[in-house]
C-alpha cells in the first residue's frame, strides 16, 4: 500500500464531503511516514476512539478505489491512549498535511516506548523497529519505564523486559548501564 497516495485520496474524499480531521497515527505507518523505514504496511493505525461515519465511509471508498483493504486506516491500536502520557499529542509530529486532513506521529519517545512494550509480546517486526530506531540508553530507560508499567499481574514480566532491552542493547552495540 502506497500510504501518501491512500492519504492523498483520503484528503480528495473528505473535501468532496466537506469534513476536515486531524488524525494521530503510530505503528509501521508512522514510521514509514517519519522516514526511519521503508517496510511496506498494509494499514494505518490510528489512535481514535472510535472513527465517524463520515471518515468511515471515506476511506471505504478510498479502499475500492484504490483496491485496498478496506481496513487500511483504522483504530484497533486506540488502547494505547490510555497508556502513553497525558501530553502525548502536543509531542507529535507531523506527517502529512493537505487541504482536509493533518495527521501527526506519536512522538519519538512515544514510539520506542510503544514499540518496547510491543515487542515483549510479539517480538518480530517491532523489535525489527526498535533497531531502526536506534534508540540511546536513555530513551531505552523511559521505555523500560513505560513497559513496566503495561504489566498486568505477571511475576515474570520484568525478566522479560530486561532480557528484551539487554538483546536489544547488545544487538545496537551499546553498554549496560
């Protein structure tokens, strides 16, 4: 999915409709769009509660026309508002900007620290991430911060993210602390 060009439709879709959003986006889209990867993503994640009809309706159509997957923008990552700081959106950059739609990047921080807690879960892909990332040892210690505090009652929890952030420091060369 060529993710400017979906953009760019979904922008020509929501002037027709005279709607204009501001949207948050994090994921393999944002950093595409930040420029750290050139990974192909099949979606944008956004972070919104929940999507109205009108923006609903224009990316379904964005979708046939461009013979997407329906689901290319959508919100099944929304539960990670809850998690990151409360001024986390005054932290975001902006990605792309046209006429009827602005959408913004979590924040550097937010992203290591989102792809920190992802990848004790899954691993794969958002470790591949971090690496891309190329965190310092002190962005890693607000992301082990942050991840420690997703644990929901595992006593093992913590071994996880120390043995994750311990490969993940030797593997971008850095020193323990």
């Amino acid at each position: 999915m060529d993710i400017k060009k979906s953009l760019t439709a979904l922008n020509t879709e929501l002037k027709r409709r005279g709607r204009s959003y501001e949207l948050y986006c994090c994921g393999g889209a944002a950093l595409q769009l930040l420029g750290v990867t050139t990974r192909e993503t099949g979606d944008v994640d956004l972070i919104v509660e929940s999507m109205d009809h009108d923006l609903n309706e224009a990316k379904i159509r964005v979708a046939q026309r461009l013979r997407i997957n329906e689901d290319w923008l959508n919100n099944k990552v929304n539960p990670i508002a809850a998690r990151l700081p409360p001024d986390w959106k005054e932290n975001c950059t902006e990605v792309f900007s046209d006429s009827h739609l602005v959408l913004f990047a979590l924040s550097r921080q937010d992203l290591i620290s989102s792809k920190l807690h992802a990848a004790v879960d899954r691993h794969a892909q958002d470790y591949d991430d971090l690496i891309l990332l190329a965190p310092t040892l002190a962005e890693l210690k607000i992301a082990e911060e942050y991840t420690l505090r997703q644990n929901r009652g595992s006593e093992t929890y913590s071994v996880f993210v120390k043995g994750l952030l311990d490969l993940l420091k030797k593997d971008l060369g850095t020193r323990n602390e």
